[in-house]
C-alpha cells in the first residue's frame, strides 16, 4: 500500500483571461502523465471564479513538478496554494456520487467547508462531526484533517439537491459541536472530472484507511 496524500489545489487567474486560463490548465491535465500524481477533478469557485484543483499524490516529492510544470505555467495563472491531507474519513458510496454532481438532470450542489477546532478538542470535534446523524438533505462525501495548513484544521465535502440546506447544516449541525470555533464556506459551481471509476475506488481504498457507512 502506497503512502498517499490528497491535495486540494486553488489556482488563482488573472482577470480577463478566465475561459483561456480554464481551457489551458484543463488541457495540461488531460495531458499529465506522470503516474505520482492523479488528477481527480476541477472545480470553479463561485466566491472567486478561481480553479480548484483535487489530486491523489502517490509521491510527495514530485508535488513541486507538478504545480510549477502542469499549473503555474498556464496561460492567466497568477498563483497556487496547496492544501494536504494525510488522513480522513470517506463515505465510499458517496465517492461514487461525484459524477452527479458534474452534470445531468439530477445535479448535486456541493460545498467545501473549513473547519477550526480549538486545540484539545481535535480528535472528539472530528468524530462528533463524522457521527452528525444522517441528514434528509445533505450528504457528507469526506472530512480530511488538514492540520498543517495556515487556512483551516479540517476541510469537508457536502453534497445536496438543495444548496440551501447546505449552509444551514453547517450552521446547525456543524459549527454547534463543542471544540468547533469557525467554519468558512466555499460553494463549488462547476465540475470537471478528470478521474476514471478505478481511480476514484483507488482513492476510496488506498487513502481513506478507516470507513464508516451511514444508512
């Protein structure tokens, strides 16, 4: 088993130049072939009209190659900051979910929240939020720990048919668990998929170590 690491990568644009800066990073990842590191998908940011870029990296080392080779080397891109989880909880089922959310009649509404936990409360906030009891609206995908970065100590994927009822999970549910001091909340406009079925079961089995299923 590879030791493996998600990356969640912003890629900041260049005003005026999005739609161009868009088609350039899209292409140079359709064209990456390096097997370290396996884009799963982009998304546009709806606050920023950015780029957010999720990949498995296999090796480590060959992060930097990627950022300054495939990303920071597109046409309109400004910037990029990586955030990296070496651990977290996955719905796997849910996983398989994403493709719905990149398109078709039934499409999901996604978010990404940050998540700051006071220090002390880290590993019982994490599993309080994990075991919130299952929502009619809203579905969690992932909670990954993200503790080394300067943005947030947590990071989850929530996927709903009612954008809505997103923001008042979190409210709710999330930001009134003991330990859980802030919460920020980035909504995902559009997806691309880049990953295929066998790279998105590779993501489920080989990072998320430990699984637990709602009903």
């Amino acid at each position: 088993m590879h030791e493996s690491t998600l990356a969640i990568i912003d890629v900041n644009i260049r005003s005026g130049q999005d739609e161009a800066a868009r088609e350039d990073v899209l292409a140079r990842l359709r064209n990456h072939s390096d097997p370290a590191i396996s884009p799963l998908w982009v998304n546009w940011l709806r606050e920023r009209a950015d780029l957010r870029i999720v990949c498995m990296v296999h090796k480590i080392s060959k992060l930097d190659e990627f950022l300054i080779d495939t990303l920071r080397d597109a046409v309109g891109v400004v910037g990029t900051q990586a955030v990296l989880s070496f651990g977290g909880q996955a719905h796997t089922a849910r996983l398989m979910d994403i493709p719905l959310a990149a398109g078709g009649k039934n499409r999901l509404h996604a978010a990404n929240v940050n998540i700051d936990l006071a220090p002390g409360y880290d590993r019982a906030a994490f599993d309080a939020i994990w075991h919130i009891p299952t929502h009619p609206q809203v579905k969690p995908v992932w909670l990954l720990n993200t503790y080394h970065s300067f943005g947030a100590d947590l990071s989850m994927l929530l996927l709903s048919h009612d954008e809505p009822a997103i923001t008042g999970y979190v409210m709710s549910w999330i930001r009134t668990i003991e330990g859980v001091e802030d919460t920020s909340i980035s909504s995902i406009k559009d997806w691309v998929l880049l990953a295929n079925q066998d790279q998105m079961v590779e993501v489920a089995e080989e990072f998320f170590h430990l699984q637990f299923e709602h009903a």
